[in-house]
C-alpha cells in the first residue's frame, strides 16, 4: 500500500493544477459570467434538477458551478444571505401567507423567509394591502397585482411542484386525494373513509423517525401535525380543494370589517375522556397559544399576532376578536388543534415530553391515544364517542422505519397500508410505478422547487441577467428527466393549491435560449476570449462589433445602463481560489517530503 | 552417538509475483549438505558467522525444523524418520538451550511451570511431591538456590543469567543424553558468561552429556569444546581436534577467522596479521558456484570455481578445499 | 511501583481526561455558529418573543459562564438538559431506556459471537498457515469484513424477510401486539434481533479472525514456541495453553475498544433495520441537529472509553506478568 502513497500524492497534484490554471484565462475587468448554484445533497430531486440548469445554463455561456451541501451547511449560507443562488423545494400550506413572506422587503433579514432578498416598494405596498384586508376577493386582486410585478423582476424562477407519490397496499380502497397528498396534516379525511375489501381493521402508517413532539402546542413537523390531527379535531376542515368545510363548527359567520369572526359548535360533542367539549375549551385554547407563545400547531404564528380577545357568550359559541383583519383569518382559528381545558390549565410548560402523553394526550377527534413505544410504533384507536362518520378502521399505527426500500417491502407483505411522506427518490418511484403488487396514488405536493438568486449580488443584480436565465431553462427537460414527479408552473402563486388566488395572466418564460442570449448581450455580456463563457465587457457586447448571434431582431440598446460589477462585494484581488491552491500545494509538498524523509 | 549426513534444509524465497506467475521458484538454502559425528560425552562446537546455518543446523537436528533432506542418526535411529510418538521419546534424550532467555520461556508461566511441564507431559512420577523434588534438585544443580525462592517467580522477575539456568534446567529435567546449546551465553553479560560455561561443564561431566554448542565465537569454543567445525554459507569447511585447528587452520576461512580473534595481550595483537577478506557474504539464495569461499578467497584460484568436497587430509583433520591436500 | 499504586494512577489519569472532555463537550457545541433557536424551531415566521421564550426554556438565554456552571451543576445530579428534536424531552430519558438497551443488546451479542467464532477460526486458521481452508478464511474475512454492512442488511431482508418471510424487515417488536407473557416478548424481540445480528456478527467476524491469526503467527515466531515443541508437547497443548494465552493478550485492548461500540452502536446496520439504538440516534441528532442529545451520548461514550481502558490496564497488569507498573 505504501508503496502506491507517491502515486497518490501525484495524482493531487494534478487535480489541483487545473485550479492553478484557470484563474489566469480572464481579466479582472472582463468578469465571466459564472455562479455557484447551491443545491441540497440528500435530495435527489434538487440534485437533478440543480445538474441540469447547470447544462442548460451552459448552453447560452453562463458558467454554473454545482455544489451539493447538506442541509447544516446550506441552510445557514442562505440565512445569511452568503450565496450566488441555490435551487431545493420551499414548503407551502393551505393558506398563502408564504406570498407574503417571501416577497415582502421587511422579511429580508438574517433567516427571514425574503432569502432572496428581493425588495420592490410597489410590491411591498400592493402585499402590505393584500394581508390587511379582510375582503377577500379585494386580496385576491391585490395579489393579481402583485404577482405580475414578482413575475416580471424575477427575483426568483419557480420550476415545478413535486408530486406526492404514494403506494397503497392491495385491498385498500377510498382514499381521498388532496393537495400534499391522501395522508397529510391537512387531509382529515383518508383515515375516515378508507377501508380494505379483505376485512382487515388496522392501518399502518409508516413514519420515517418518531412522531415526537406529540404535544398539540410543540408539533412542528409533518409527522407530529399528522398524529395531531388524527386525535384532536380542528373547528373547520379542508375538503379535496381545499376549501373550509363544517368540522367542530357546524357554521361561522366573518363580519364585514373582517374583525370579528363567530363560530356555532357541534353540540354533544365529547373529549376522549367523555368530558363535554364547550367553547369554554376553545376559548382556553386560543388564549393559552398567545398567552405561553406557542411554537407548534400550523398557523399559531398568525394566530399569536391577530388574536384580540375570544368570548364564550354560551356553551356552543365562540366569538373571537381580531387585532386587525386577515384575509385568511377563518383558517387561522379553525384550523387549530383545540385542547381539552380541564387538562391544559395544569400544564405549564407546552412542550412535554412524550412518556406524558398517556396522561395528557385527550383530543376530540376520530381516533384516541393508546400508547406510545419509543422509537418503534404509535397506536391509535378508533374513538366510538365521536360525533362525525365512524371511521371504518378499528386502529391506527404509526410504524416508524428508517428505509423507503424497506417500507416498500413490508407494504407488499401487507404490513403496513402506506406511508406518511411521499417517495423522493426518481429510481424507487419509477420501480414503485410499474410494481402491480401496489397501488399508486399520485398527488400535488407541498413542496415547490425554485431556482433562487442572490438579487444583492452580482450579477443578479442585473434583471437581464434574471430574465436570461429564466428563458434558457427549459422546465420540461428538468421534469423529463425527474421521471415526471414534478408538475411544472410559472406562477409564484400556485393555482393548484390556491385557485384563483394565483394570477392567471402573469408574464411567462418560454424556454426560448436565442432570447437569452440576445437579453444577456443588451446587459453587457459577450464572450470575449472564445471560451463559450460570456464575460461582463459592455464595450465589446455593443452591437457595432460583429455579434455572434444569428438573430437581427435585436434593437440598438435603449436600455437605462446596468449597473457594473464594481458594486459587488466579490474581492476583486488575486482569486481566493488561487491562494488556496498553492497553499494546499505547499502542503502537500511538505507532507511528502515529511512522508518520504520518515522511511 | 550422533552422525549427520548430508543435511540440507531450504526454505523458499520470497519471489515476485511476476516470477511465480513464470514458475521460478528460488530457495533460500540455510543448510546445504552438511555432515559430522559426535561421540558420547564429546563436546562438538559447530563455529560460523551469522547466517552460516549453524543455528538451522542444531535445530534441523532435533527436529524443531523440518529438514529438506539428510538423514541424522541418533543411537541408531534415523531420527528425521520418526513418527509422532517415537518423536516424544526421542526429545526426552535430546534437548536444546536456546540463545535469547529473554525469549525462549513463556512468559505468562512461572519457573515451577516451565521447568516441571516436560514432566507432566511424560508423565514422569506419579506424585506432585516426587515431581516438586525432582523440579527443586533440577534448581539446585543450576545453582538457583534455594530453589523455594524461584519457582513461584516468573521469567520477567530473573535476570538474565538465572534465566539461562532456568533453560538449562528445563533441558536437564528429562535426563538427557544429547543436548545442542544455541549460542547459550551470546545474550549474556561477558561477566556471567564464564559461570554457565562453567556450569554446563560440570553438568555434562555429572550426567555424562554430549553437546553440540553452536557459536560464533572462536574464543569459546576453544574454551568449551573437544572439536569444532566451521561452517560458512550452509556448508562445513573444516573439522578438527580444537586445538590443531586453532593452532593449525587448514581451510583459508579457518584462517581469516583465526586471525579476527581478539586477543588479550596487545603486543602480541600487534605483531599478528590480520587476513582482510574483501566483499560481503552472498546472500544464500545467490550462491556462487564452486567454493563458496571463493569470491571472497584471498588464496582464491581457477580450481576453486568447482565444487570441492570435504576429504580427510590428515587423520581426524576434514577440510573442503582444494588447496589443501593432504 | 505496587500494583495499587499503579491503579490509583491509573484511576486518577482516567478522571483528570474525563473532566476535561466534558469540558471540551460544552464548549465544542457553544463555539458553532448561529442562532440555536433556529435549529429547535426551523420556522423563519417564529416573532422574536417566541425565540426570547425558546431560549429561555433550553437555558441559552444566560452568559455562557453562568451556563458553564449550570452545565456542571446539572451533569452532576444527571440532567444533561432537553433534546432539541424530542422537544421537551430530557436527553437522559432520550438516551437511557430502550434505545441504550437497543444497541447494548445487540451489540454485545454480536461482539460476542463475532469473537468467539472469528478467535476460533483464526486459531485454526493460524494453526494450518498456508492450506487451503487457511486461504479461504482470509478471502472470506477480508470479503465479509469490506462489505458496506448498509447492503449486505439490505440483501438480508430481501431474502430472508421478503422472499423467505424468516425475519422481520424493520423494528425491534411486532407492532401493535400485547404480550402475555415476559417470555413471549423476549422471543419477538430475539426474532426481530436475527437481522441486524447476522449483518453485525459477519462483518465483524474478519477482523477478529485475522487479528487473532496475526497474533497468533507473532506468537509461533517466539522462541518458547520452539521450547514447548522441544519439550515434547502434543499440539494441542503447544496451541491452547502456549499460544493462545499468549496471543490473547493483544485481544484484551481490542475488547476494550470495542465497548464504545456497546454505546455508539452501528449506524448503518440500525438504520436498514430501524433497530432503535444509539447509532441511529447519533445519525439522527447530527441530522437534526441536536446538539443536547450529542452531548450526552458524547459524555456517555467517553465514560464507557475510560472505564473500559481502565479495566484493560488493569487487567492487562493482572493477567500479564511482564507490565511494569509505570
């Protein structure tokens, strides 16, 4: 082995002459166009993906460098604003107060959701209106508004929704399907309906790690929001479109300044203990969330921010008082876990651990607690008592294991019905697809893939090169070759989770490179050594030097001047690259040297 | 007592992996057609440089080693010949010393253990008190006394001059009659090697021994032994009566290593002159033809590049060269 | 030195490194960048008062002296604070209970077996070096010993839990049953156990068997192997009570390192069969970033080092008569 250690050590040396080499092709001046396109390493899809722009990109002279990083390494890069660009899935929900978050200047700060740091006041008033108004069809048009302008500066390219692959066992049957698919936090209705043709009367889930926290108040992830919302019932629910449906609350009404919302509750409804549910429990509910600042549950945030006060005027009615209208206000209260009162008032820290939830985990909903093994299994029972349709399993399991092959396996064995989170990976879908042992539900996911920029730094600051880029990426490809587990969309507000919400008539990119190429030479870029990576030389990319494009159609430059590169906070001394290069030559020198000197 | 013929043991060389793949096979021939004899109660010290094979020699003898080919017969029995049980009885009359103390006594056994385990094995007597008198008397006459005092120790805890006469004891339990020594006081200091030399003396004139001691120390071997025989390069050169080979070195290896006797009186070191011998010993796997002394010879000449062969050239006296007729 | 001093010695050293690792387990964790809170609760939308009130629970919101202190304080009455991904959860309940059983379980039954099986087979195999079952052993060793543990479980649970419907595909318990008897739980819990054992005991049979064949070959090499084959010993006498007491020595170190897999556990082979132990925790925290939870297994693995360490010198001092205390 020894023996081979100066080949490895020469082998070094020659993947490092090339990082030698090539800081010295361009001049400072005329800077290429390149960036590094952060992509995360354990997601299959965001890999892809990222390996495709970087072709794609390349194509019209636009150098990408991909780097796969794990979530601890990406995630932080990115709250920092520390990055070129980077592409993964961003996450939404029901409601689309993402629009807000991710668009409005006052969430560009270190780890605000705005990790693009896109700022537009006109944008930032038409949103500060939208999430203001309890009208909603006045927010509607507002975000209309709003969209058109996002779509047009292009702070970042929305790709594609994932889809929500998941695997039935045989016999199972009536699922319902809903965007983010038949078993989500949001989907109230799969474990009622379903049942299976052999008679089998228990469910298995399969969940990849512990459901853990099972508190209501500190769920904060999919598993635990999913086993909350089997075993505590919310005032309203969500039918197949997403739409409030009656759950708790029979009816409600919103009045017209959008401040004061009325639920009726059910009557006869019980708690898993056969205590009555009144709003004396969502009352206490409500102001236990505000009152100990909640983290978990799905929209306490909101809730925390526009809850007033809530009156009980009786048994059946809750009136609750909004600091401010919210144009999603009714899904903020109703779709809250609500707590029994005569257990959650000796509770004072929210986050308790798991080995307390034989004592504190009584909800109202359709299936109840019956114990917890650490680490192995969740088993949930169907609550007779409960007001709604029984549901037609008798148990709920959830049954963590690690692996999707494994998973796989024991469904066909028909051990477990199915799993918690739609498969990632192209390969298994593609076996999962053709396998005739399983049933196949495909859905519209929550998880929306985009192409993100650094929009404070170079050259993304130039909104040519934005709009460039989003005309050479040709989405269909990117979807072609993730076997089709993407639905691909141009719109930053999605129509299949919020209808007419989203902007039916925002700008679109055509996949259209020659486009690109043009819009990248106005803003200054041509390719000045001959290497196919275009540089930033606004002189030579005037259009009385010979262009290298075919098309004429291209009009003498009206354009305001772009900004130049000067303003960018890359280090315009000798490449970083280079000095780390020597370094790490000289120590590899010396190692040998050390190395060679020791035998 | 004892006679060898035409011992050889070879080992193979480590080859590369493109030699094997041709089929060469190489050997390192350690010992290459060695013959002598040993009378009873003689002492017969086997002298060489390392590396010569006097070491594989002694041990090819007692079987510790498998020889390539030879025969040696001990009181009649050819011994290379025996089989599993006749072995047993044979190592009861044939014992070793080793050279390195330091290593030759398991460490994790106490000295009542090491040197009552031949015992046991053969089952000696019949009671633990016999064998703990026998084991007691066997430390008494290497002078480890009382012997009380050493058998719950372990080596570790001796130094190494006791732990010598431990070996010796372990050798002597059984009664033999043949011993080889392996270089038995090489690992010594100088001031203690006198006292096991002598120490062996006395045991061998006590129980009637006969010894091969192996050495390369011309010195000692005068001091210890009735003949010698040097050995060079897996071959015997010359045998002979200790003091005419001394006095009288026939063969020109002989000679040179005479003449490398440091000796005490510094002017008579003076007036002597050393033989110098150019060049290295060759590798045993590389063998010259012919003498193997001869790329090295000073007296060297064209006859030598054959093979000579051990002759009696005076009576008693053998010697492999052709320059020496008798 | 005596031999208690030698221990005290020992002892004393043991606890100055375990101070100082616990020391450097709180700071490690400190010195990393950002904001924790964003690490418990990964929702960028949380209002500052909810981070103030997070930071406050899992007590970041003090000076990092005070927290040094408390660290302290704490470690000593055994609290080592509450997970990050089991909010709420005490790291002592997360680590202690099921999941440590988990790995103990299964890690020192398959250490055990893997080292006796693997002892056995070196043994054997040193014994006969150079035949053909010796060559296979090794083939096979170093085959089973480079295979990535994560595939060979993965084939095993295809074959042996899909198509053959032996073993159990994931999990340590069937779910959902309720035991009638102790018993009846320990036969499932054994059942789900032949996975992951079998994966751990082939992959780490080859290091025993070549690390014993090796010390063994080291130990034919001595000189009191010679001795024991010149006193007459059968073979299996030469192997068992030479040999291997001697051989075994090295092992004793081995054993000792081995006891942090008693705690770290074997990520990959826990993960392909969900077998809840620590090395999926490990996995889990790093993943999630859980920083209490690494701590604590952190101090655990080093108190299990330590000890172990310290109960190899120990006995290695007991056991073998040559250690000199110092």
């Amino acid at each position: 082995m020894n023996k081979y250690k100066p080949l490895f050590i020469l082998l070094a040396l020659l993947l490092i002459i090339p990082y030698l080499a090539t800081p010295l092709k361009a001049s400072p001046e005329e800077k290429e166009l390149k960036f590094e396109l952060m992509v995360l390493s354990w997601d299959g899809l965001s890999v892809t993906a990222g390996e495709v722009i970087a072709e794609q990109l390349k194509k019209v002279g636009i150098k990408v460098e991909v780097s796969a990083l794990d979530d601890a390494v990406m995630y932080p890069r990115i709250d920092k604003r520390d990055y070129d660009a980077e592409e993964m899935a961003y996450g939404v929900d029901p409601i689309p107060t993402y629009f807000y978050d991710r668009f409005h200047s006052s969430q560009d700060f270190e780890g605000g959701n705005n990790a693009w740091s896109y700022h537009n006041p006109e944008v930032d008033k038409l949103l500060d209106q939208a999430f203001s108004t309890g009208d909603v069809n006045k927010a509607k048009e507002l975000f209309h508004r709003a969209e058109a302008l996002i779509a047009e500066d292009v702070p970042y390219i929305p790709l594609f929704l994932a889809k929500d692959v998941h695997a039935f066992a045989k016999g199972w049957k009536n699922w319902t399907v809903m965007p983010a698919g038949p078993i989500s936090p949001y989907n109230k209705l799969t474990p009622i309906y379903i049942y299976n043709e052999d008679g089998k009367d228990t469910m298995v889930i399969r969940y990849p790690s512990a459901p853990e926290p099972l508190s209501p108040m500190a769920a904060d992830n999919g598993r635990a929001l999913y086993y909350c919302s089997l075993v505590y019932d919310t005032l309203i629910a969500y039918d197949p479109h997403l739409k409030p449906i009656p759950w708790l609350a029979k009816s409600w009404e919103i009045s017209d300044d959008g401040k004061t919302i009325t639920f009726h509750l059910r009557e006869g409804v019980k708690w898993h203990d056969g205590k009555p549910l009144t709003s004396e429990d969502v009352a206490f509910t409500f102001n236990y969330i505000k009152e100990k600042k909640v983290t978990g549950g799905i929209y306490t945030v909101h809730l925390i921010r526009l809850l007033d006060s809530v009156e009980t005027p009786d048994e059946h009615t809750v009136v609750v008082h909004l600091k401010s209208p919210f144009p999603f206000a009714l899904h903020v209260f109703g779709y809250t876990f609500i707590v029994p009162k005569h257990i959650w008032e000796k509770i004072d820290e929210y986050d308790w651990p798991a080995s307390k939830a034989p004592e504190y985990a009584v909800g109202s909903g359709p299936f109840k607690f019956v114990k917890y093994v650490e680490g192995e299994y969740l088993e949930l029972a169907r609550f007779d008592d409960w007001w709604g349709k029984k549901p037609n399993i008798k148990r709920l399991i959830i049954k963590i294991i690690k692996e999707d092959e494994s998973t796989i396996l024991q469904i066909k064995k028909g051990e477990v019905t199915t799993f918690r989170y739609g498969l990632m990976s192209p390969g298994l879908i593609k076996a999962v697809r053709k396998d005739p042992d399983l049933q196949v539900v495909e859905a519209i996911d929550q998880w929306d893939y985009l192409l993100a920029f650094n929009n404070k730094r170079w050259p993304f600051t130039i909104k040519e090169v934005r709009q460039a880029i989003a005309y050479a990426i040709d989405k269909k490809e990117i979807v072609k070759k993730l076997l089709d587990v993407g639905i691909i969309t141009d719109n930053y507000v999605f129509e299949q989770w919020y209808g007419d919400w989203a902007n039916p008539n925002v700008p679109k990119y055509e996949y259209n490179p020659e486009k690109a190429k043009e819009l990248l030479r106005k803003a200054g870029f041509v390719d000045v050594d001959g290497d196919g990576i275009l540089e930033y030389a606004p002189e030579k990319a005037k259009p009385t030097t010979p262009s290298p494009t075919k098309t004429q159609t291209v009009q003498p430059t009206t354009q305001k001047p772009t900004p130049t590169p000067t303003t960018t906070e890359k280090p315009s001394g000798p490449d970083m690259t280079l000095v780390a290069g020597v370094i790490i030559l000289i120590i590899i020198v010396l190692a040998a040297l050390w190395y060679l000197k020791k035998r | 007592m004892l006679e060898v013929k035409d011992l050889r043991v070879w080992f193979p060389a480590r080859t590369s992996f493109w030699q094997s793949l041709k089929g060469v096979s190489r050997y390192v021939k350690a010992v290459d057609g060695v013959s002598f004899t040993i009378k009873r109660g003689e002492v017969l010290a086997l002298v060489g440089e390392s590396g010569s094979g006097k070491t594989t020699t002694g041990k090819a003898i007692l079987r510790l080693i498998e020889p390539t080919s030879g025969e040696v017969w001990f009181e009649g029995v050819n011994v290379l010949s025996l089989n599993k049980k006749e072995l047993k009885e044979f190592r009861r009359k044939a014992q070793i010393i080793f050279q390195d103390p330091f290593e030759s006594l398991d460490p994790r056994m106490t000295i009542y253990d090491i040197v009552a385990e031949p015992l046991k094995v053969n089952k000696v007597y019949g009671s633990a008190d016999e064998e703990y008198d026998a084991v007691a008397k066997a430390l008494e006459d290497v002078r480890l006394v009382p012997p009380e005092d050493f058998m719950t120790r372990f080596p570790h805890e001796l130094s190494g001059g006791q732990r010598q006469r431990v070996a010796i004891a372990r050798a002597l339990i059984l009664r033999p009659k043949f011993i080889v020594a392996d270089e038995p006081v090489s690992m010594l200091d100088a001031s203690i090697r006198t006292q096991i030399l002598e120490l062996m003396e006395d045991l061998r004139k006590e129980y009637g021994l006969t010894y091969l001691f192996i050495t390369h120390d011309l010195a000692q071997a005068r001091y210890t032994s009735d003949r010698i025989a040097v050995m060079y390069l897996g071959r015997i050169m010359e045998i002979g009566p200790t003091e005419e080979v001394v006095s009288n070195p026939l063969h020109p290896y002989t000679k040179v290593l005479i003449s490398h006797v440091p000796i005490p009186d510094p002017k008579l070191a003076k007036s002597r002159k050393k033989i110098d011998v150019p060049g290295e010993t060759p590798s045993p796997i590389d063998l010259p033809p012919g003498c193997r002394f001869y790329p090295r010879c000073p007296f060297a000449r064209e006859v030598c590049k054959e093979e000579p062969q051990l002759i009696e050239v005076e009576p008693g006296r053998w010697v492999s060269c052709h320059l020496v007729r008798s | 030195m005596g031999f208690k001093e030698y221990v005290a010695r020992r002892l004393l050293s043991s606890l100055v490194t375990f101070f100082l690792i616990i020391v450097l387990n709180f700071f490690i964790f400190r010195i990393m960048p950002g904001d924790p809170t964003r690490t418990i609760a990964r929702d960028a939308r949380l209002l500052p008062e909810q981070r103030e009130l997070l930071k406050k629970r899992f007590g970041l919101d003090r000076p990092l002296w005070d927290q040094f202190i408390l660290y302290l304080v704490n470690l000593f009455r055994g609290d080592l604070g509450l997970s990050f991904q089991y909010r709420g959860t005490p790291v002592v309940e997360v680590i202690l209970g099921r999941r440590m059983l988990n790995t103990f379980l299964l890690m020192g039954s398959s250490i055990a077996v893997a080292l006796v099986i693997g002892m056995t087979l070196g043994t054997i195999a040193a014994w006969k070096r150079g035949s053909k079952a010796d060559i296979a052993a090794i083939i096979f060793s170093l085959v089973t010993y480079s295979i990535p543990t994560f595939w060979m479980g993965m084939l095993l649970i295809l074959v042996f839990g899909y198509y053959l419907d032996w073993i159990p595909i994931s999990g340590t318990i069937t779910t959902g049953v309720e035991y009638q008897t102790f018993w009846e739980y320990a036969a499932d819990y054994l059942h789900h156990m032949v996975g992951p054992m079998v994966t751990l005991v082939i992959s780490f049979i080859g290091y025993h068997f070549l690390l014993m064949r090796n010390s063994l070959l080291d130990v034919f090499t001595e000189d009191y192997m010679l001795t024991a084959i010149a006193k007459g010993l059968s073979t299996r006498t030469i192997l068992f009570k030479h040999a291997m007491r001697n051989a075994l020595l090295p092992m004793i170190s081995v054993m000792a390192l081995e006891v942090v897999y008693l705690f770290s556990g074997a990520t990959a082979t826990e993960t392909v069969f969900t077998w809840q132990g620590l090395g999926l925790l490990i996995y889990e925290s790093v993943v999630k970033q859980d920083y209490p939870v690494l701590q604590g297994i952190f101090i655990f693995m080093a108190l299990a080092v330590l000890t172990a360490n310290f109960v190899a010198d120990v006995v290695y001092a007991l056991v073998d008569p040559r250690i000199r205390y110092g």
